[in-house]
C-alpha cells in the first residue's frame, strides 16, 4: 500500500451557507462533504490521507478543506459543496501530491477550485535546531 504524503483536512464542522433554518437530524455539511470523499474508490484518494479537522477558520465561505504536506504550499479551498465539489477536491489534491513543491500548474486546477482557493501558505522554512533555539 502507498504511503500518504499529502494530507487533505475536511472541516467536519462547515455549516451550509443559507439562511434558511438548519435541520438538526441532517449532518453537517462538512460532515457530510468528508464522507462523500471517503466514498470515493481508493485509488482516487491513493497518497492522501483523509483527515477529519474542525474549523479552518473560513466559515462563511464553507464548506472548507486544507491540502497540505511536509515541505510543500499547503492551500485552502472553500465554498465546497460535498454534493458537487468531490471530484474537485481530490484533483487538486493529486495535483498538489504530484508537485513538488505543492505549487500545480494553474491549467490543471479545476476551474471550481481555481476561482474558491481561498489562501495558500508557504511551506516552513528550514532551519537548523541551533537557529530555532536562538529565536
Ligand atoms: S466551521 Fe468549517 S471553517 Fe469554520
């Protein structure tokens, strides 16, 4: 089995963005965007590890997930919609894994994902332990 290098963080908490009243025996959104992505064969998801998160601190732009891995650009992508935006996330995702530095080609965004990429985060800078003792 493949290692998971590539984390993708599914706000579990992301309300849906509507003012009607919410109903307390549906799941939440996120909730239910995460099992959507669980549902997804295997093999879509191979190098990524699923992980549940609550509050990416983007909640009026839910629902929210995080790409992120060890020296790579970690990107936020909201106003998912766990009935649409599955297949989305998960090629960006792989897009991400497949790079480098986490940085995929604009063309190979999907343009859903392309227009709600809410931020992107450099990776952490490396640095000897003797320079972040000193700090
Ligand atoms: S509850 Fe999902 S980003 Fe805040």
């Amino acid at each position: 089995m493949e290692s998971s290098d590539t984390t993708l963080f599914v706000c579990v908490t992301c309300r849906a963005q509507t003012t009607d009243a919410p109903q307390a025996d549906l799941p939440r959104p996120g909730a239910r965007l995460l099992a959507a992505i669980n549902a997804v064969p295997e093999a879509q998801r191979a190098g990524l590890a699923i992980e549940p998160v609550e509050c990416l601190s983007n909640c009026n732009r839910s629902c929210t997930v995080a790409v992120s891995a060890p020296g790579k650009w970690t990107y936020v992508l909201g106003t998912l919609d766990p009935d649409l935006h599955v297949d989305d996330v998960l090629t960006f995702a792989r897009a991400h894994r497949a790079h480098e530095a986490g940085l995929p080609a604009w063309r190979t965004r999907p343009e859903y994902i392309r227009k709600n990429t809410i931020s992107r985060v450099p990776p952490l800078p490396s640095r000897a332990p003797d320079e972040v003792s000193s700090q």
